[in-house]
C-alpha cells in the first residue's frame, strides 16, 4: 500500500484520533508545520478530513468498480497483480536480483518457511548470504538495513515492522518494502546493446 492509504488503514478514522497524531499526519500531508497555531491548525484538520472522505470515496469506488459482475472483477484482479508479475519476471530472468529484493526474499523466508538450525535466516547468515552473492553486508546506519538488523534481532519481528511502517507513514514516506520492486530490472539488454557497439 501507498503510505497515503496505510495511514487511514493503520489509525481509522480521523475523528478518533489523538490531537498529537493528527497534527503529524497533516504535517506530513504538508498542510500545515509541526507547532500550527489555532486557525493554522483548524485549516489543517479540516484538510486532513477532507483528504479522509477523498479516500474513502476512492474506496467505494473500488469495491463497485470490482463488484459489478464477474466477468469485469476478473479483469480488474489482472490490474493488481505486478506483485506477482514481478516474482515471475524474477524466475524468467527477465529481472535481475537486486539487493534490497533478495534481502526481502529472506525475511518472507524467514517468517514463512520452517528450517533446521543451520539453514534458518539469522543476521550472520544473511550477512554471509550477500556477501556470497556480491552484495554488501547489512549497515546499521542505513535505514532500510537498519530496519532488517532489527527485524532479524527480534523476538516480535511483526512489531518491528509496524513500528518502522509507522515511523515512515508519519514522516510522510512508503515503507521500505513498497519501494523493493521499483528498482529492480534486468541488465541483459543494456550488455547485449554495450556488446553490439563494441
């Protein structure tokens, strides 16, 4: 999900929300700053409903765009698929590995998959994963490295992720995981065309 959608997914209504919350969110909607004084801050709450309504309305038209009848909902399943376009693209060689994308890849190991002692997913181990691959190790001073270190060190690997998600919604940004697949595309092309001119 957008950052955008998750925020209304993550802390529901507007209305219900604590004043401080609410203030952040609309900060990072760029509606008003941090510290907004009475009628900044009514202009920036009213905004914040408002872009709530915008979303819900969105919503409502997804469902009856997706609910009308079968044939059209099947189709429109197809349009929310580069997800899985995207893993198969990977399998195909159509992409290539990248190294935010192969360390996703282990988490979703990691959490889905049961392995004996030796093979499970630690911080060693993935660290000796990319270094094999030719990746650098995980950095503790980069956030999304950051985010991995801690997730991999955790007994609660979920709340981890929720806090991170959470940080990032607040400063306004997608999670590092909605940025993953963007980034990833395969270089045959680019060293078949660099082969051909030389």
């Amino acid at each position: 999900m957008d950052w955008i959608e998750l925020v209304f997914e993550i802390y529901g209504p507007v209305r219900e929300w604590p004043d401080n919350l609410k203030i952040r969110i609309a900060h990072a909607f760029g509606y008003c700053s941090l510290n907004p004084d009475g009628k900044n801050r009514e202009e920036a709450l009213k905004k914040l409903e408002e872009r709530e309504q915008e979303e819900l309305k969105k919503e409502e038209e997804l469902n009856r765009e997706y609910g009308r009848d079968e044939k059209k909902a099947a189709k429109l399943y197809q349009r929310g698929r580069s997800g899985e376009d995207f893993f198969r693209e990977f399998i195909t060689g159509k992409r290539d590995i990248n190294r935010e994308t192969l360390i996703a890849f282990l988490l979703f190991i990691k959490m889905k998959i049961s392995l004996d002692d030796d093979s499970k997913i630690t911080l060693m181990r993935m660290n000796r994963i990319l270094t094999n691959c030719g990746f650098a190790q995980l950095r503790p001073g980069i956030g999304f490295d950051r985010f991995v270190i801690d997730f991999l060190r955790s007994q609660e690997p979920f709340s981890v992720m929720e806090e991170y998600v959470d940080r990032q919604v607040g400063k306004g940004e997608n999670f590092y995981l909605y940025k993953v697949y963007r980034d990833a595309y395969c270089h045959q092309d680019e060293l078949a065309e660099y082969l051909r001119v030389k």
